[in-house]
C-alpha cells in the first residue's frame, strides 16, 4: 500500500512545485520538483531505490536542470571505485571463509562465551569489527547464523533463559554502530567524504577519519552494552563455545588476508608519513595512493592470486563481481550528484534558510543536534544512503550560510544516518533479527526508541567535543 500511494504521490510533488510559485532560479525551481518527487520514492520505494537515483539523474537532465556531463559526473567519482574495490574484496573474504574463521576463533574462546552477557558482548564486538570493513548486512548475515548456534546450544543444555531477542538484536545494532568507524565500513562515510572534497576541498583521510568514527563507535558500543547488560539481568547459564574444529588454512584464505592487510596498511600509511616523514614524501603518498587506488589495486591482486594452481584459478572470479551491490553503487552516484546540484543551484541555500527560520538554530552545536537528529529520524523510514543524500546537502547549506564550519554538521548527519534501530525495514541487519523470529516488532520498538536516543545524544556530544579541540 505504502508503496502505491508513494507511486501517485510523487508525480503529484513534482507537479504541484513545478508549479508553484517559488523565489528561486529557474534550474533550482525544477530541481525542487524533481528532489521532491525522488525523496518520496525513495520512502515509499514504488521503484528500487538505485533505480529512483537514476530516475532522478535522468529527470535532472531532462528537465534542463544541468547538462548531462555535470549531472553523470558523479557517477565516476573516485569515491565509488573505493567502494567498488571494498565491495570485491568483502565478496572474496566472504567466499574464502576467512570472515567466519575469524568469528568461529574467537567465539571458541570459553572466557569468551560463557554467560549470557559474554556472549552478547563478544558477538556484538565481532560484529562491529566485521562491519568495519564490510556491509552491514554482511557482517549480521555472517554473525547471525553464530549467534542463533549459541543460542541454541545452551537452550539444549538444560538453559531455558537465554535472552535470545538481546542477543540477536544487539548483533544487528552492532552491525550498524561498527559502519561508521572506517570510511568503507557505509555507504554515508563515503557521501560525506566525497561531499566535502567535491564541495569544499576538504579530504578527510582513512585515518583521520578512523581518528573520529572508531572512538564513536565505540562510545556506541558502550551503550549498547549497559543496555544488553540491562535487559539480561536475569537470564542465565553459559554457552559451549563455537561449534565444530576449523579446517586448515586454504591458500584463499591466507591470499585474501595478506591482501586485506597490505590495503589497510597503505590506507593509513598516508598519514603515517604525515608524522614521522618529511612534508613532500607524504603529499607524494597522498597523490599516488589515494583510498579508491589501494582498495582497486586490492581487488585486482585478487583476481590474479591463484586459489588453486592446478588446475588454475584465482581467488576472485569474475562470476563474482554479479554479487556485489550494484544498487548502493548506482544508488551512490545518485546522491552525490544530487547533492552537489542542491549546492550549485542554490537550492541548498533556500532550504537551509527555511530550516532555520522554522527551527530557530542558531549555534553551531544546535546545528550538530539538528543534522544528527533529522539523519536518524529520517533513516528509520529510507536507506541510510537516502537519508544521507537528503540531510547533507541541506546542513552544508545551513552552516554555510551561518558562516560555520560544515565539516562537523555533515560528519553528525553522515553518523546519524546509521542509527535506525526501531524497525525491521530501519537497517537489513534489523530485519535479519526479526527473520529469526526471537524479536517482535514491539520488542524492537521499545529497544529501538531507547538506543536511538542513546545514539543521538552520543554523537551529537562527540562530534561537538571534536569540534572543541
């Protein structure tokens, strides 16, 4: 229902704006018509989301908002072949094993998993570190299945009271929270980085980013554990580890982690050399190995290195690329070259105005509050990658137009866009939970509504307290 309503009413939008009378430039006016139109769709998804980002893209054209090579642009910037390059090698730590070897490790550990709070707590960590450097609805895909094994053993051994609905729920929480730690980790780090470079200069690095998004998370993950802790006051026993022995390392295995270690050591050795070596050897590093260049030459190392030699084949096939999420990647161009029309045409500015008018903010920490707030409302309802495109462009503007530094207002949306914890279509990792059927929907509710709070409170201090150094 709700996505045939979203079908009529956004033609309806774009008509009604369209014609309306509006103190704008021509090309803002009908960019106001056509971002009207692709924000409903993008709530009510009568269409896939990547296709309304399209949509959008091809109207923008049509419409003569701007010329299609200012409008495509955005498609090819580099940002999206970082992705795309963090995208394969995810798919070859996937199909080689290594991800869950890593899990079963650890799990296997007794110290580890042996109450129902050390359990809560080891999964909900593994899933954060997993979703650093892989989607979200990955690390939770291969976190689950883990989780719901312990459940189960420790149902079998005679524990009736395992807190099954915290368990699985503060996997798909931690999911989320460990995104923002690194700028692969969601598709929001990137839209904000790629925001900022494109529209102000400004690039924010692998590890100054890490230097902001992992102390975030886990202030998060403090959270999430009092409340875990809170809410298995009372249940008990313990579990039994990790089921079954791991096999051996395969050649795969050992290939995608020396590639994986090699990409995360060049991502940060840029700004490594920015302490420890002279000022022109590390602008050289900066130039010649930019983030999307490493996580390219990564995936590529990986459709050379040989699984297996005789007969020959290597540890990423191309059959593979069809798995990757084409859709956020489309989806990503999209909004990036949105935004950067919102901006151009001086349509960001108009709404920023109006915001602030109708909210009355007028410090730069009300300005942080109001990004971070509006970003984990709206996620609730759309992708976070939607979320993101609609919030960013509109604080940018605002800050702007107060004479503030935007980093920190697109930063606090960007963070804020990963927060949706309330229902099943918040997050893929919220709807894994409830597939497993230990949550109902009031359960994930009531949780939801407490850890968004938690959420916006943590990042709007943290991003503030950044600010203030």
């Amino acid at each position: 229902m709700r996505s045939k309503i979203g079908a009529l009413l956004g033609p309806l939008a774009f008509v009604v704006i369209w014609f309306m009378e509006m103190p704008l430039p021509p090309e803002a006016h009908r960019l106001a018509a056509v971002a009207a139109l692709v924000i409903i769709y993008w709530i009510t998804e009568p269409v896939p989301i990547p296709v309304t980002a399209l949509l959008g893209s091809a109207l923008c054209i049509l419409v003569g908002v701007a010329p299609a090579q200012i409008v495509l642009a955005p498609y090819a910037d580099p940002i999206i072949f970082l992705f795309l390059g963090a995208f394969l090698v995810g798919e070859a730590m996937v199909s080689a094993g290594l991800d869950a070897r890593v899990a079963h490790s650890v799990l296997a550990i007794p110290a580890l998993s042996s109450t129902p709070l050390r359990l809560t707590v080891t999964l909900s960590f593994l899933t954060m570190a997993l979703s650093m450097w892989m989607s979200n609805t990955a690390a939770a895909a291969i976190m689950m299945p883990l989780a719901l094994s312990m459940i189960r053993t420790r149902q079998t051994g005679g524990h009736s009271s395992v807190g099954g609905d915290t368990v699985v729920l503060s996997v798909a929480y931690a999911a989320s929270i460990g995104g923002i730690a690194t700028p692969i980790g969601t598709p929001p780090n990137l839209i904000a980085i790629g925001f900022l470079e494109r529209n102000s200069g400004f690039h924010l690095g692998f590890l100054p980013w890490m230097k902001l998004g992992l102390p975030l998370a886990l202030f998060l993950m403090l959270a999430l554990f009092l409340l875990s802790a809170v809410t298995l006051r009372r249940a008990r026993g313990g579990a039994h580890g990790a089921p079954g022995r791991l096999p051996a390392w395969t050649r795969a295995e050992k290939s995608v982690a020396a590639v994986f270690a090699c990409m995360v050591l060049t991502w940060l050795l840029p700004s490594i050399l920015g302490f420890l070596a002279p000022a022109h050897i590390a602008e050289v590093a900066n130039k010649r190995l930019p983030e999307s260049a490493v996580a390219l030459f990564g995936a590529l190392a990986l459709f050379m290195l040989p699984e297996q030699t005789r007969p020959y084949r290597p540890v990423l096939k191309w059959e593979q690329t069809a798995r990757i999420d084409w859709g956020t990647i489309l989806l990503f161009g999209g909004g990036l070259s949105l935004g950067g029309l919102v901006l151009s045409t001086g349509l960001g500015k108009w709404a920023g105005e109006l915001v602030l008018r109708a909210t009355g903010v007028q410090s730069h920490f009300g300005l942080i509050a109001l990004a971070a707030g509006t970003a984990v409302v709206l996620t609730e309802f759309m992708s976070n990658t939607a979320a993101t495109n609609v919030v960013i462009p509109v604080v940018y503007a605002m800050a702007t137009g107060m004479n503030l530094d935007p980093t920190t207002a697109v930063l606090a949306a960007a963070f804020g866009a990963s927060m949706g914890f309330m229902f099943p279509i918040g997050t893929p990792p919220n709807a894994i939970a409830y597939g497993t059927g230990l949550v109902t929907i009031p359960q994930m509710i009531r949780r939801g509504v407490l850890f968004d709070a938690m959420a916006f409170v943590v990042i709007a201090t943290w991003v503030t307290l950044v600010r203030a150094r």
